[in-house]
C-alpha cells in the first residue's frame, strides 16, 4: 500500500493479516500494521523498514515509491524486529546508504545481524541533534522505554509530523476500519503501559512541537483531532481512570465463582453503577482483561482456591497487572473455598505489591456456591465499591 501522506512523504508500510500472534501472546483477530515512510527531498529517507514477514510487499512499495532514485538515510527508530527486519538487506541493496538511528540502537545491531559490517555505515544521533535533508530538517528526540531502551522519536520541521515509534500504535491491519481507542488502548497497555513515565517524559517534549500528523510504526496515521489522542496517552500514562464504572474479573472452575461475579455486577448495576464491565479469565482474552483494570477506576477480583493458592487463570491475571505497573485502583475480592480458602490470602498478597491501591472491605469468603446468607455481605461489598 503506497499513500501520500504530504506532497514529499508517502506511506510504503504493509499490513499482516495472517499473523495469529503479536509478539507470540497478543491475540489480533484484524491483524496487524508494519509502517515504514519515505521521505523525497534532495536527500531522501527511509523511516523504518518492517517485520521479514512482509519483505516482498514492503520492498515493492519502497521501489515504486523512490521511482528509480536511491535512498541516502535509513531512520532507525526502534530496533524490534517487526520494524527492523530488513535493515540488513537495505544496507546491502543500497551500498552508500547510511543508517540513522540512536546510540544505543546502533550497538543493537550487530546482536541482530551477525556478520553485517557496520563500520562506516551509521550516524549516531543524540537528544534534539538534526539532519537535513534539504527543505525537510528532521529532528531526533529520544523516547528510552517507549518501550525498549534505544527508542527515538524524529519531528519533521517541514511538514510537521512526528514519526512516533511505537506511541501511539495500535493493533489491527490498516484495511479494517474500526475504533482507535479499543485497540489503541489494548495496545498501549499490554506494550508500553509499565513506563508511563517514559510517556510522559515524551509528551512533554511533543507539546512543544506545532504537529500536523502522528505517524507510528502500527495503526493509522493520526491527522485529525490530535488533542483527542494525545490526551488519552496522557490519561493512559498517568494511571488515571479513563472511564466511571466497575471491572470484575473472575476465574470459575464449576460455576460456583462465576455465579458469584454475576450476582455482584447486578446488585451494581441495581445500586446506580455507571457501567459494569465483567470478564471470564479463563476463557476470555488476558491482554484485554489488562486493558480493562487500567481503564476504569475500581475492580473486583473473584477467583476460586486452588491447591492452597489461587485458580492459576487468576494468577496469571495479576502477574500480568504487576509487570504492567498497576497502580492507583480501588481493589474489591471475592474468593471461593470448598474446605480451606487460600484465594483471597494469595490475591491479597499479589495485589499488595502494586502500587496505590486500596482493598475494599469486605471480602467476601464463599464456601463452594453463593447462598442466600452471603447475599448482605455482597450488598456491603458493593456499597463500598460505590461510595
């Protein structure tokens, strides 16, 4: 797919609609974009190359787009192998071709191409250092943990565009057309949700830009309504709640959990909760279930004991939350024991290494299936969730 996103920028990027995948754990039903750029000036750029899986597409793009004119630069902005797959074979079809990129990108490159001669081949550039390539001046401003360590950014002083990386990518190939924010932010959780420091870090350098377009190395490329965006990466960055309501997350083994986690999203829903959001742990997708913790402020965890600890499905739920840097939340439990409840005890305890929250009481102890009798502590758990 070749578009001209200005009169001298054009989109040579590729979408994978056959990868199950991202990453080997993110579920993409829409599959996912690879996005390169080509700068046409008297110098011209590459801004990235894309994952191997897509070489052939990508390299018909990149020729019928230079039009018989050979590249000078090759932008590096991130060294991932969905975007850095074909920096190799660029080097090689292009002998004077020189790679651009940060200074701990460039010592990347040999760990991922062994045998390629480097010497004499990169420019490393440093915080707000700039290259031009005649009308167009380009200039590199790190992003470190946006997410990995040798992360950059380029601004574009001539048609105004920042060329973002991984901020503000989101998952689903180009040709599906559907709502940026559901899986932008499934995306920005799951991926960059641990450093929102680094984030933050990064929009403060952006909003003393004068930007036209975001375009990021997945997803669409963002030219409308851009306080929209940015102000949710903002949000998402800070751990601030994004939207009012309650998320229960329940791991069930023979139903009697699970009837729990339904009962108490009724009383909610009966008491005024602005929106009640439930997901099956066990069956249901982990990375959205991620997403869904940082999006609204209060969560109910309801698992089931399981060998004197917790149902593994609820465990691996709030590992995920604490490599994701979960914090800032209002934190309800709900757990299930036949003979010696272990869940709550364990929830508790991972759950208390995170960052900011507040337990809310009650916790309710269910032995084997949800009784009438247990019903007042359910209405008690959901007042204080409300109040």
């Amino acid at each position: 797919m070749i578009k001209n996103l200005t009169s001298t920028i054009k989109y040579i990027g590729v979408d994978d609609t056959t990868l199950d995948l991202f990453e080997s754990q993110y579920i993409i039903p829409n599959g996912i974009s690879y996005n390169s750029y080509l700068i046409l000036d008297e110098k011209v750029a590459i801004m990235d190359t894309v994952d191997r899986r897509m070489s052939d597409d990508w390299w018909s793009n990149l020729e019928t787009a230079l039009d018989g004119r050979l590249p000078d630069y090759l932008i590096v902005h991130h060294m991932e192998p969905d975007h850095a797959g074909n920096i190799a074979k660029a080097m090689a079809k292009y002998p004077e071709l020189k790679i651009v990129a940060s200074v701990k990108a460039i010592a990347m490159l040999p760990q991922f191409f062994e045998g390629v001669d480097f010497k004499n081949r990169t420019i490393a550039v440093n915080e707000y250092e700039k290259l031009s390539l005649g009308a167009h001046s380009l200039q590199f401003l790190m992003a470190p943990m946006v997410h990995w360590p040798e992360v950059m950014v380029t601004y574009d002083y001539y048609d105004k565009v920042v060329f973002s990386a991984d901020a503000f990518g989101k998952f689903g190939a180009l040709r599906h057309d559907e709502d940026w924010a559901c899986e932008a932010r499934r995306y920005y959780f799951n991926i960059c949700g641990k450093y929102g420091i680094s984030v933050q870090s990064l929009l403060k350098k952006l909003a003393t830009l004068d930007v036209s377009h975001i375009c990021p190395l997945h997803g669409p490329v963002l030219s409308e309504n851009l306080d929209y965006y940015i102000g949710l990466y903002d949000t998402w960055s800070k751990y601030e709640v994004e939207t009012d309501g309650v998320f229960i997350a329940y791991a069930s083994i023979h139903g009697g959990t699970k009837a729990a986690a339904l009962k108490l999203a009724e009383i909610l829903k009966d008491k005024g909760a602005a929106k009640v959001a439930i997901v099956d742990l066990s069956r249901e997708d982990m990375a959205e279930a991620v997403e869904d913790a940082f999006r609204y402020g209060r969560m109910v965890v309801a698992a089931s004991s399981y060998d004197g600890d917790v149902f593994p499905p609820m465990y691996d739920f709030l590992h995920h939350l604490r490599l994701k840097a979960y914090q800032k939340r209002r934190v309800g439990i709900i757990e299930n024991g036949s003979w010696a409840p272990s869940a709550g005890r364990v929830m508790k305890e991972m759950l208390g290494k995170m960052k900011g929250l507040e337990i809310i009481e009650p916790t309710i102890t269910l032995r084997s299936t949800m009784k009438q009798t247990d019903i007042p502590a359910m209405e008690a758990l959901a007042d204080a969730i409300l109040k």
